[in-house]
C-alpha cells in the first residue's frame, strides 16, 4: 500500500453552492478561504455534500480549480471522482489529479446494486486503482447506494499499493472495529459521519470526513484533538453536543439543511439544485433553536 499520505485528522465533505441554480464561485471561494483558518487538515470536493450528482463535468473541474487555487498550501485535497462505471471513474479521477487533487474518494458504483458483489467491486477498484494517477480512497454510504461494503471486500482491497483508505459513512462503529483488526496500521480509516466519531476515533480510526466540519469545524478538530490527547470526558462533552446538530443537518433535514445552517453560522451555504429543496419556514425555525441549544453562534438573522 502507498503510505506517502496520511489521513489523519479532519475533513469537511464541502457544499457546492448554488444561486438561481448556477454555482456561486464567489460562496465557494469564501467558504474555503474561512475553512482555511478552523484547524481542519483538508477537504474533500464533490463528495455527497457536494452535491456532485448534480453537477455536470466541465462544473467539477472548474469547482475543483476553484478549491485548489484558494485552499491553504497545508491542506490536503480529496476529489470525489467515482462515476458509475470504471471507464468514466479512471477519465475523471486523472483529470482531476492534473488539477493538484492529493487523492479520490470513489463511492461504490450502485444504479446495478444488485449485482455490486464482493467480486464486482473487487474488479472496479482494482482497474481504476491500476490507472489512477492519484492514491485512492473508498467511499462506502450504504445510505445512498444502499450498498455496504464488506469486511472481506476491504481487506482485499487494502493490499492493492494505491488503495490507501476508505471513508465509511455506514454510521456502525462495530464495523469500523472490523476493518480496523483486520487492515494493516497504515490503512487509513475514516469515519464518515459525525455522531460516530467519538468512538470511532478511541477505537483507532485516523480522522474523519464529516458534514457538520462545514458549520462546526472548530469543534470537530477539537473532539479530534482532545481524543489524541487523552482527554476522553472532555471530548465525550464535546460529541454529546454536537449530536443534535450532526442529526439535524444530515438525516432529518439533508443538505439544505446543511446550507442553512452554513448561513447563520458565517458560511455561505448557497441554495440546494433541484430536485432538492429549500427548506420550510418551520423547518428553518427548528434548526435554529438546535444551533443556538448548541451553543454555536448564529452571526446572521435569515
């Protein structure tokens, strides 16, 4: 396995936002400039949060350009690039790799999930990770692809040399602990949803790919910080806090939650693409009191 890159620590999956359904370069532009200084070790582009099913190539490179050029020079940028077959995967991935992406995050291919066995995924990775400019990370959100990758199925990937890690957003700390006794230490772990991390991180895992590092950056690296440091109750403080929100901008109301709460709290959240939604008024009302409850400090009246 290619161990140069060390996942270690926090990253927000960034929003794309939007106004009257084209992609707000300036929003963008702000948010990473502002994520810049929160602590964090990297971002991801084009992840779920991204709402990269949306966006049409020449879109991805050109908020891929974007990034790279107002990142910090520290950070280290992941793109998601997976696509639905191997073919389109390996094209994007390399584009994006040209463009100064440290590494792919390549959520499992599932329109034909009935047919996405331990063999068929075994294949795709293994091709595009063979032509891949850039070391490659899985993306296992059995929520979205209604796929959930295997213990078996990873440990066979591990092994491939640009097979560096994996992103598991299945929310199940028991299968972190999984992959974690059976992939050698160098294989990174990511926990992909923030009301896990907590555990995931005093089990082992290096860092995490979380939403709520888009709102609540700071105190995401901080429960990362204070897990490495030992100090446990402090950090289990920090996470019980944070649970709420985690919820709330994820599960109950998705990503135009996400982005709203990104507006209030200093961000620039932008409007969702249809056919996603904006919120409610109701809706809206909810996740301020959640926020505020919180203790995170809305900055604007919307």
């Amino acid at each position: 396995m290619n161990n140069n890159l060390y996942f270690s620590g926090i990253f927000p999956p960034i929003v794309t936002p939007f106004r009257k359904e084209e992609v707000a370069y300036d929003y963008l532009i702000e948010n990473v400039e502002k994520l810049n200084k929160s602590g964090i070790r990297g971002m991801v582009i084009l992840g779920s949060n991204g709402e990269n099913v949306f966006l049409s190539e020449q879109e991805k490179i050109e908020v891929v350009q974007k990034v790279i050029q107002h990142a910090a020079k520290d950070k280290l940028i992941i793109v998601g690039s997976g696509c639905e077959s191997a073919r389109e995967t390996i094209c994007l991935t390399n584009k994006l790799a040209e463009l100064g992406a440290h590494a792919a995050l390549l959520v499992t291919p599932f329109y034909y999930n009935n047919k996405m066995n331990e063999e068929a995924l075994i294949k795709y990775y293994s091709l595009v990770a063979d032509q891949a400019k850039i070391p490659i990370l899985l993306y296992n959100v059995p929520k979205f692809t209604g796929i959930n990758m295997s213990t078996e199925t990873l440990v066979q990937l591990s092994h491939h040399h640009n097979i560096i890690g994996i992103k598991d957003s299945s929310g199940n700390v028991n299968q972190l602990g999984q992959f974690l006794n059976r992939v050698e230490s160098n294989f990174n772990i990511l926990v992909g949803t923030a009301g896990a991390l907590f555990g995931a991180l005093t089990l082992g895992c290096s860092g995490g790919i979380l939403a709520l590092a888009n709102i609540a950056p700071e105190q995401c690296v901080e429960i990362y910080q204070l897990v490495k440091s030992g100090n446990y109750e402090k950090a289990r403080e920090f996470q019980l806090r944070m649970i709420p929100v985690n919820h709330a901008t994820t599960a109950t109301f998705g990503i135009s939650g996400l982005k709203y709460a990104m507006d209030l709290l200093g961000y620039k959240g932008g409007e969702t693409r249809l056919p996603l939604l904006p919120l409610k008024q109701e809706e809206k009302e909810k996740i301020k009191k959640i926020l505020v409850d919180a203790d995170l400090k809305i900055v604007s009246t919307l």
